[in-house]
C-alpha cells in the first residue's frame, strides 16, 4: 500500500471512531448519578473526552486487544515474588487461599519463551549461542566473533537504565566489565531487565500463566493492604506532609475544607507532578475495579462464582459515600488510559520491522499474532483525541532534566513497593502493571530515540525486553478491561431505582 493510501486509511479509521454506536440509556437512578454523575465530558490537562474513550475502548480496542493477551507469547510472564520488602522488615503473607499464585512447570511454557531460548527469532539464535559461549559474558574476548565483539561495543554505548522507570527483578551484577552495562538488542536475547544483564534462569524468578492467575479480589485487606498505598500515596506523590490526602484513612471522615486544601495544592503544582499523582489514583481506581467486578459471591465445595459487586464498586466510588472522591478516582482512570494508549501509538515504528517477532517457536501463530498485535498499535495511532505528552518536561532544560529524573525515581520507588504488598496475587498484578506503566513512560520519554529506529536491522538506541512488553500490554489491558467494566456496572446501577 502507498504511503498516501495509508495515512487516508488511518484517518478514515480515526474518524470512524467519533461515528462509533453509543448505547441508549434512559434517565440516570440517583445509584448511577452517584458515581458516574461527574465522569463525562473533557478530561483536566487532555483535549480528550470520556464518551470518545469509551467508545473506541469497548467497540474497536478491547476486543482486539483480549484476543492478544490470550496468546502463548503474552500470557507467560516471568517474576520473582520472594524478593524481600526493602522499605520495612515485614514477613507477613496473605493466608488466604486465593492470594497465592500457581507458577508453570517448565515443560508447559513454549520453547520460544523459555529462559534457555534468549531470542526473538531463528536468525537472532545463531549470534546468541555465540555470545552464550563467552563466560557469563564477563568480558570480549576470544571465544565471540569479530562481528559479535563490534556489536556488544554498540550495544555497550547505550545504557537504557536512565530512562528505566521500574526497579528490575533478578538482576545480576558482573564484575570486571570494562564498557559499563552491558546491553544486548531484544533482537537477540529475552532478558527480564532493562537495567542490566539478568539471569533469569535465577531459581526465585518463575514463569506464570496469567490467565491461570487472573486478578481479582483475594480477601487481602485491612491495615498491610493500607500501608502499601499510604506509602504511594504519602511518600511518593511530591505531597507536602503537612497536607492531608482526602479519605487518607480509608473511612470517609475527610471534611470539605480537607478536599479543598488537598485539590488547591494539587492544581497549583507543575503538570507533571500533577499527572504523577493522576497515573498513581488511576492505577489504583483500575485495580479496585477489577476486585468489585470479579469479587467472589460464592464460595461452596462444590463450586466458586465470581462476578460483579455492585456494593463493593459503590464503596468505592459512590459520590456520597466516598466525599466526592469516587469520581474523581474514575476519571484519573481515563487519563491514565490516554497515558498508556499514547504509549502505544509512539512505540509502533519499533514493532513494524521485520527483524522484530513474537517469537514462541510456532511460526505461523507467531506471524498471526504480529499481524494482530500490528493491527492494535495503528488503532491506537489512529485515536483523534491523545494526549500531548509534549507539556510534559518543557521549558528550562537544566530544570526539566532535574525534574525528570526526580519523576523516575518517585516511580521506580512505587516498583520497589510491590515487593511488599502481603498477598501475592496481588503482588503479581500490582509488579505487572507497574513495569507495564514504567515502559509506557519509557517510551513517551524517548520519542527522539523511537524516531531514529532503523526499518531494518537491530535496534541499538531504543530497546524493550520481553519482560517490558509483556507487562506494556497486559498492564494496558487491565485498564481497557476497566473501561469495559464501567460500562457494564452503570448499566446494572441504571436498573438500579
């Protein structure tokens, strides 16, 4: 198809979005105008509105998307959940039985995968087992090629973690190398860091089936599950101490001048620590949302029935109950759904080239699933409403790099804080969807990089593990499925008289 062709068929395609069906709803119960009453109309700091995302999300996005994570490549991810909490000594764990999560035997996950594999494609295995020959990598010399030596030299110059978002699971130092951090193209091997070489053959590190390990609500509540967020919430959020978070217990004493002290500071800080706080209230209403819709509302010998709480989602975001946070909560979501989907449409030029597979080791199924997963990023592309990101770290570029940096760290802090949460379902989901979101900065901070990425050949200025975009995705999927749900509980509170 003609360059020309395309960018009509692409604009076509996003103006078929805003002639999408709407579902007809009668007049609103008081139920639905008590959470849904303020989630309409345009989003603060975006040019985009919550009836446009909710009618490309749950007609032409999310579909697609389900069918994606559904496959081999994207439904084993790789984590390790014994790692200690770094922040406080704390060896509790959730007792309950559905807090724990059920690693794969090795022999189940598709050879393509598997940790001994370490490529993307046939072709990249043929310099891999070259590498795999050195000692651990330590150092270049004799047992790699020439053409190997110049290409670890490249590889070398790079070093990704200063635009690492995420705190990095089973990485291993090694000392003695000369040229910094080493860094191999995802071309060419799978590793479970960013940050550096990681041996993820580690005993701690295994391979979970996430649609065996859904995310949904596990019983893990009370003052453990409170301190995580507290600690997000209090030490991460570039909040003044002396200034009180609305609801901070959880119970619903905050009064109206607490809001409104918590809201004035929030509008009178910089954009980007406002979206900091905004991405952290998003991913929490997300997780929340998951737990209500997929609660457990049956539990016998014979049987478990998990659906929607109807109670448990007004707990959460009825506007009389939660002091007026609940809406807001909601539509922090649908920012952080901007975030994550701008992510998409600038990451696509990484994915076109024909060197990059969803390798598993079934070609024809791997072929089908970039096609698919192709498909998804001209969608997201094809958005008319994203976010501009360019607001984002302007200006002064002595004090924007300062501020940049200060933004990574607050958030490679909140990647450390998984490592705490008691229940480790829990843990899964919330390390998942970190690292997912921690790669959508990534990648909105290196658009330069992006830009320069050759159509052919290896990668060496802008990388993504297979690790990252397991997590990109999947982590991108738990708010489109949040999206979808919303739908589905307004629905249910409009019968609701």
């Amino acid at each position: 198809m003609a360059a020309g062709s395309g960018l009509l068929l692409l604009r076509a395609v996003g103006f078929a979005v805003l002639l999408l069906p709407v579902v007809p709803r009668g007049p609103p119960s008081v139920a639905e105008r008590r959470c849904f009453c303020q989630v309409t109309g345009h989003l603060d700091d975006c040019t985009c509105d919550v009836e446009t995302i909710d009618a490309f999300n749950n007609y032409k996005l999310f579909p697609r998307l389900n069918e994606l994570l559904e496959s081999d490549y994207f439904r084993y991810y790789k984590v390790n959940l014994k790692k200690p909490c770094p922040f406080w000594n704390d060896n509790s764990h959730c007792g309950i039985r559905d807090c724990a999560v059920k690693p794969c035997p090795s022999d189940e996950v598709p050879d393509g995968i598997r940790s001994g594999s370490y490529k993307y494609s046939e072709e990249a295995s043929n310099l891999a087992e070259e590498c795999e020959e050195a000692k651990r990598l330590g150092a270049v010399d004799g047992s790699l090629s020439k053409e190997t030596q110049q290409a670890v030299l490249r590889w070398s110059r790079h070093d990704d973690s200063s635009d690492s978002f995420c705190e990095a699971d089973d990485c291993w130092g090694y000392e003695g190398i000369s040229l910094g951090r080493w860094h191999v193209p995802a071309e060419v091997f799978v590793t479970d860091s960013a940050l550096c070489f990681a041996d993820i053959s580690s005993p701690d590190a295994e391979y979970v089936d996430l649609l065996l390990n859904p995310e949904r609500y596990t019983g893990y509540k009370g003052p453990d599950a409170w301190k995580i967020w507290n600690s997000i919430y209090e030490e991460n959020c570039f909040k003044p101490q002396n200034v009180k978070r609305p609801l901070a217990s959880g119970r619903g004493e905050s009064s109206v001048s607490l809001r409104h002290m918590f809201y004035k500071w929030l509008q009178g800080v910089c954009v980007e620590k406002r979206a900091f706080y905004r991405l952290v209230s998003g991913l929490h209403a997300s997780i929340n949302i998951h737990l209500s819709a997929r609660y457990l509302l049956q539990d016998t010998w014979s049987e478990k029935k998990w659906g929607p709480n109807v109670t448990e989602f007004q707990q959460r975001f009825d506007e009389v109950i939660t002091r007026g946070e609940g809406p807001r909560r909601l539509k922090n979501l649908y920012f952080l759904y901007l975030i994550e989907l701008r992510a998409l449409s600038k990451v696509l030029p990484f994915f076109e080239r024909p060197a990059f597979q969803l390798y598993t080791g079934n070609k024809s199924h791997d072929a089908e699933m970039k096609n698919l997963l192709l498909e998804i990023l001209h969608l997201a592309k094809s958005f008319p409403l994203h976010f501009d990101e360019n607001s984002f770290f302007a200006g002064n570029k002595k004090e924007a790099a300062k501020l940049k940096e200060e933004f990574r760290l607050h958030f490679k802090n909140i990647s450390k804080i998984m490592d705490c949460v008691g229940c480790f379902k829990c843990r899964l989901w919330g390390k998942l969807q970190t690292q997912g979101l921690g790669t959508a900065l990534k990648i909105l901070f290196s658009e330069s990089l992006i830009e320069k990425i050759p159509e052919s050949g290896p990668s060496y200025g802008f990388q993504l593990t297979r690790q990252e975009i397991v997590a990109l995705f999947n982590a991108f999927g738990r708010i489109s499925t949040s999206v979808r749900e919303l739908e589905n509980f307004r629905n249910i509170l409009q019968n609701m008289r």
